[in-house]
C-alpha cells in the first residue's frame, strides 16, 4: 500500500492545492495524513461527478486539485469526466482506485468493476496507467508530474 504520508508530501511538492473524494476502499487510509497536512485542503463530496465539477472550478481559478474516486465511482461520473476532459481540455488528473482487480486477475471474483475499467478508460480516451500493487508514493507522484509538464489529464489506476 502506498504511504499516505509520503503521498501527500509530495504531492504538496508538486503543487496540488486540494484532495477531492469520497473516502472509500483501500484509498480512504490515506484520511488521517490528507486531513493533517496544513498546505492541502480536502474535500469530501457526495458524489464522484461533483468531485469532477469541482475540481474543474478549482482548475479554472488557478488551482491544482487531484481527483481520488473508486472504479463504480468513475462510471457514475462519465458526463462530468467527458465535459471536464475533452470539452474544457482541463488537465485533471484522477487517482482511480480499481476495486477487486487483483481478484479478478486470479479469476476469484465475479465483480464486474475490473471488467468494465480498462474499456471504459480507453473509450474515453485519457493516458492512463495501472500502478503495480508494489508501486510507491514517489511513482504516483512521478505520474502526476509527468502530466502536469505534457498539460493533460491522466488517470492513475491502483489495483486493489
């Protein structure tokens, strides 16, 4: 598991002004080092869509925000993404946490999440890349500063 501390550490390094999310699976341990950090503000949402929307906002008034939501959360806010992605070109960058993908990869779950990720990730056209279960907070960082120098949005898919 990545560390949360060392995550949002650098992150801060990089920039990122605000956290968006839902609290959820393996993600939502990282709360206790997101919530103490005093350079970053986190938001929680009631739906992933106005995690997008918002961040969106942030983005046009000069912020960096990173959007943290769950495969299930991601599908229910594929207008807010196509709109924030390909119609504004806002270069959000999404940490999507794919639920049961390892389990799926052994064919030990029936879950249809990791089934759907990846096509739903490719039709919507967006960089995307699935983080090793032994991947580290640098590496996450590395991708978002890797996106933030090309200027687009990227998802950055952790498998649980």
């Amino acid at each position: 598991m990545i560390s949360g501390q060392e995550l949002v550490t650098g992150l801060v390094s990089q920039g990122v002004t605000h956290w968006l999310w839902i609290p959820d699976s393996e993600l939502g341990r990282w709360e206790t080092d997101l919530v103490s950090h005093p350079r970053l503000q986190l938001i929680r949402v009631s739906r992933e869509a106005e995690a997008i929307g918002i961040a969106a906002g942030l983005m046009l008034g000069g912020k960096k925000p990173i959007v943290a939501m769950q495969c299930t959360g991601f599908f229910d806010a594929g207008d807010a993404f196509r709109n924030v992605v390909h119609d504004l070109h806002l270069p959000l960058f999404l940490i999507l946490g794919i639920r049961n993908y390892l389990a799926y990869q052994e064919r030990r779950t029936t879950d249809s999440c990791p089934r759907f990720t990846i096509p739903v990730l490719e039709a919507w056209r967006v960089p995307f890349q699935i983080l090793s279960p032994e991947a580290t907070a640098a590496d996450l960082v590395q991708l978002y500063r890797e996106a933030q120098r090309r200027g687009e949005a990227f998802v950055a898919a952790l498998p649980e």
